[in-house]
C-alpha cells in the first residue's frame, strides 16, 4: 500500500506561534512543521522568527526537538 494515498488527520493551522504562543496577525507568514508522531503526525507552527531560530543548531540543542518530517510556509 502506498502510504502517500492514506488520507492523514492532520489538525489544521493554529492561530498562534507554537514556541511563543502570540496569536498570527491577519496574512502573516508563518511556517508549518510536521513531525512522525506514532501512527500519524504532528503539526507545529511557527512565526517568521521563531523559524529561524528553531532551524538555527544552538536552538535545536538546547530545545532536544526531534528533526521535521516536512516544513513548509
């Protein structure tokens, strides 16, 4: 079976930056994480800066966060 045609229940965008909790202004950008989570997927995301600094090395040691499955804006 193909696991690319399974249809997945991933939640749909959050209103807020997962790491800072600030809620998205109307039209920002923001970036989206999706991380193996057992039997499906975990879906984080991120403002424009906490993409950046999540993606920087001394962040993601300090955080111990797994790599993404995917990202995308």
């Amino acid at each position: 079976m193909n696991p690319l045609a399974t249809d997945w229940p991933i939640k749909r965008r959050s209103d807020y930056c997962h790491v800072t909790q600030r809620p998205f202004a109307p039209g920002e950008l923001f970036y989206t994480l999706l991380y193996s989570d057992g039997d499906g997927f975990r879906r984080e995301d991120l403002s424009e800066e906490m993409r950046r600094r999540f993606f920087g090395a001394s962040l993601r040691r300090q955080m111990r966060r797994p790599t993404p499955v995917s990202s995308w804006p």
